[in-house]
C-alpha cells in the first residue's frame, strides 16, 4: 500500500508527538484526578496513538506501532482508576463514549488493558458531553470484552440498542456489529468498506487538523479492532479495507 502522506511530514509529528509525551512523563501525577489532569490524561493518550500511526507509516516498525497503542490504552485505565472515587466531576472524559484508547489496546493486542477498561468504564450517558449513539456503541463494545470476546445475547441486545438511538438500519456500524452477531461474512466485508469510505468522508470534510490528517486520517484503527474481532470469532474478512492495512493486522 501507497502512503498519501510524505516522510517529512511524519517525522515532524513523530517529533512533536514525543515531545509532548516525554514533557507529560516528566511531570509527577497528583494524588487525585481533577478536570484538568484527567484533559491531560486524555491528550496525551491520543498523542500516543498519532505517533503509532506515524511509526507505522514512515517505519513500518509493528512492534512500536503497538506497543504506543497499548500506552495509549494504559493511560486510560490510569483515567478511569483514578476517577473511581468521584467519577462526576471528570465526567467529560471518563465518558463510554470516549473509545478510542479501549480500541487502540484491543487492536494493539493488550487484551488484558482492553478488558480493564471496560471494567471500569461504568458511567451512565453523559448528553452534556456525548452523542447517545457513541455511548452505546461502547457499551456493545465493552460487552464484547467482558465475554471473553465473544457476541453472545448480551451483545446482540447492545448492537439491538445501537440501532434503535441510531435509527438508521443502513447504518456502517449498526451493520458491522450485525454482521459480527449473525456470523455473514459477506454482510461484513461490505458494511466494513462502507465504514472506511464514511471515515474517509470524515476527514475530508471536518478536520482540519493536519496532523491528524497524516495519521488517524490514513490508518483506521477502528477498523482494525473490528477486523481483529471478527478473525477472533471465525468470521473470514478480507485481506485489506480502506484504510486498513493489511500489514497493521494482528493476527490472535
């Protein structure tokens, strides 16, 4: 796969992605989590997610692609653990909805940091700070973790959620996570194609962050986490989505 993205450009976000994690690293963490610290926690865990993308794209390095996708993970296990105590006041980014470093440690292969998370990702919906369609996607998400990553009934009725707040049967999730339940491989393959161009759309017309652009806009974690979940529950997939690379995928 052709990379749109040009080396120069990588390591100058490579640069500036270690920068601000190496000045994090360099900083004690207080004794109880307050909104801003738990803002911090958040951005440097997407940090460690750019930069992964970033090493895989100019560095093709798998090892220290996942391994900054599992830091990532990491820190939001640290997020929620220090949010036990009062969970309300860091709200914004305690939030299910907030997925993304759930989905960085599954693709990354830290099953266990996964599971952590989901453990302990217990707020209730959030309006203020979440659409309600992301929280119950999480919620199917971290369903699936705590079934040992396996779509019983539990999880059916989570995707049966999803659909109705979503209320778009067409809808690219909404029919990844059917396809997942019913075990149809060819429902799969075509709703994960329809994701990857609604991810690609995003970026095209919302951000406008170039950085962001050159990383999360060129490799789909998400996607990879979905393919990585149907290869755990048998389900054939193709050897490469939009935006999903082949030679990112975790094969366990």
């Amino acid at each position: 796969m052709a990379w749109a993205v040009k080396h120069k450009d990588l390591n100058i976000i490579k640069e500036n992605c270690s920068f601000f994690i190496e000045q994090f690293e360099s900083v004690r963490s207080p004794d109880t989590l307050d909104p801003t610290y738990g803002e911090l926690l958040a951005q440097i865990s997407s940090q460690h997610r750019r930069l992964a993308i970033a090493i895989l794209l100019s560095d093709a390095k798998l090892d220290t692609f996942r391994e900054h996708l599992r830091l990532s993970g990491a820190l939001r296990v640290k997020l929620l653990e220090m949010a036990r105590a009062d969970p309300g006041q860091v709200a914004q980014w305690a939030r299910q909805g907030l997925i993304g470093p759930f989905l960085d440690a599954w693709t990354a292969g830290a099953d266990d940091v996964a599971s952590r998370i989901a453990a302990l990702s217990g707020l209730p919906y959030q309006p203020d700070y979440e659409y309600r369609e992301d929280y119950q996607y999480a919620r199917w998400w971290y369903n699936v973790a705590s079934a040992q990553w396996q779509l019983g009934e539990d999880a059916r009725e989570r995707m049966r959620e999803l659909a109705e707040v979503t209320d778009d049967d067409g809808d690219p999730r909404v029919r990844v996570c059917s396809a997942l339940a019913e075990g149809d491989a060819g429902a799969f393959d075509q709703a994960m194609i329809d994701l990857c161009r609604q991810h690609i759309d995003w970026f095209k017309e919302r951000s406008a962050d170039p950085a962001e652009n050159d990383t999360e806009g060129q490799v789909f974690v998400e996607g990879l986490a979905l393919v990585r979940l149907a290869q755990r529950v048998g389900l054939p997939t193709s050897p490469e989505y939009p935006r999903v690379p082949g030679l990112a995928r975790l094969v366990r």
